[in-house]
C-alpha cells in the first residue's frame, strides 16, 4: 500500500526537485547577471567620471592654450610698439644729429667769420696804438689843433696861447689867430674876439681864414652895437671872397642891419 502511494508520488517529487534546481541556476544566473549589470555600471560610472575628467583637463588645456595665445599675442603687440618706439627714437635721434651737425657747421662758419672780425678788429686796435703812439709824438701845434678839432677847446686855447708869438708858416700862424679869435667869440671875450679877427685880417689879408674871421667879426661887432663897422667887415668879405659860402650869410645879415 505504502508502496503503491510512493510509486504514485515519485513523478511528483522527481517535478518538483527539477524545478527547484531550475529556480537555483536560475537564481545564479540573475545574481550573476546582476553582478554584471553592477559591474557594467560601475565601469559605466568610471568611464562617466574619466569622461568628465577628460573635458575638464581639455578644457584647462583650451584655457591655458587661449591664455597661451593670448600672452603671445600680447607679447607680439608689446614687442612691435617696443620696436616702432625704438624707430622713432632712431629717427629722432638721427634728425637730431643732422640738426647738431648742421649747427655744427653754422658755429665753425660763425667762428670763422668772428675770427676774421677779430683779426681785424686786432688790426685796427694796432693801427689805432701806432697812431696814439704818433699822437704822442706830435708837436704842440698839431696837439692843439686835434684838441680844437673835438670841441676841447680850453685844453686848445692853452696851447695856442703859447704859440701865437712863436715863428711858423703864414698858413699855421693864421690857423692858430683864427682859431683863438673862434674860443674868444664863443667864450663871449668880445674885445679879445676883435682883437684876434683884426689881426688875422691885419697881418694876412689872403688867407682863406678870413672868409670865417670877417664873418665873426662883423658878428662881433653887432654883438658890441657897431653895425656900420660890421657891414664895412661884410662887405669886405663879400668882395675879396664872392665864392665862399659865407657871402649868403654876410648878405642876409647886410640887410638885418
């Protein structure tokens, strides 16, 4: 009987352990396809993470490449305006230099030029000291005659007073009468003013020294209120010299008198 029920239940037992095996590899197989899928996962996720590393250290390349470039380019533009100054700078320089130059040039001409000038400034200088050392040789006449030539007529007179009694050449002794009958009219010494162009007149009738003395003797004599004396010395000038320029003058003041 037990038998019979055994025999009867085997077919059972023998379906149901197949399927329980079944269900174990089963199980295995999923665990170890889950294993894969974690392990593809994980590679999945690594390679996500290595892919996020990846463009984060090219992006730090390009960053860097950029920066890299853009110092170059920096660099390049820094170096192009250095080379550009440094043309201006030789071209100033070399402007400057032909400015000097010409400058330069300018300066040796004025030095020659001075130096010429000084040359004959050193010249004169020697002309004009041999001629002071001449001045200082002269004779009393000619002393007083440079005096009376520049005005100085005080340092003059003292002279010609000392030699208006001495001997010289009828023109020199009518020069040195002349010339004090002059100081004495401008010094106002009327008497001695008369005294003078009477004398010259007197002792040397022909000397052309007496154009200018018979014209300041007449004037002398208006000045002293003798206007007929004056007119007879007038026109004594106007006949013995009718060329001098002093008749004009004798004439105008003929008809003032």
């Amino acid at each position: 009987m037990l038998a019979k029920k055994f025999l009867a239940l085997a077919p059972i037992l023998s379906l149901t352990l197949v399927f329980s095996c079944k269900t174990r590899e089963d199980i295995a197989r999923e665990q170890m396809v889950d294993n894969i899928s974690m392990q593809v996962r994980d590679g999945q996720k690594l390679n996500a993470d290595f892919t996020v590393r990846l463009q984060s250290i090219e992006d730090r390349i390009n960053s860097l490449s950029g920066n890299i470039e853009e110092t170059q380019h920096t660099a390049q533009v820094t170096l192009n305006e250095r080379i550009k100054s440094l043309e201006e700078k030789v071209t100033i320089l070399e402007t400057t230099q032909s400015s000097q130059t010409e400058s330069l040039e300018s300066i040796q001409k004025e030095l020659a030029s001075q130096k010429e000038y000084i040359q004959e400034v050193l010249g004169t200088l020697k002309t004009l000291s041999q001629k002071k050392s001449k001045v200082k040789k002269q004779s009393p006449y000619d002393k007083a005659m440079g005096l009376y030539r520049r005005a100085k007529y005080a340092q003059a007179k003292s002279i010609l007073l000392d030699l208006v009694d001495k001997k010289f050449s009828e023109t020199r002794k009518a020069r040195i009468i002349h010339n004090l009958g002059m100081i004495a009219y401008m010094d106002k010494e009327n008497d001695k003013a008369l005294a003078y162009f009477s004398r010259l007149f007197t002792e040397f009738p022909k000397t052309g020294y007496n154009k200018n003395g018979l014209m300041f003797l007449a004037k002398t004599l208006q000045r002293m209120k003798k206007n007929e004396e004056a007119k007879q010395a007038l026109n004594e000038l106007i006949t013995r010299f009718p060329k001098a320029k002093q008749v004009a003058q004798a004439k105008k003041m003929l008809k003032q008198l």
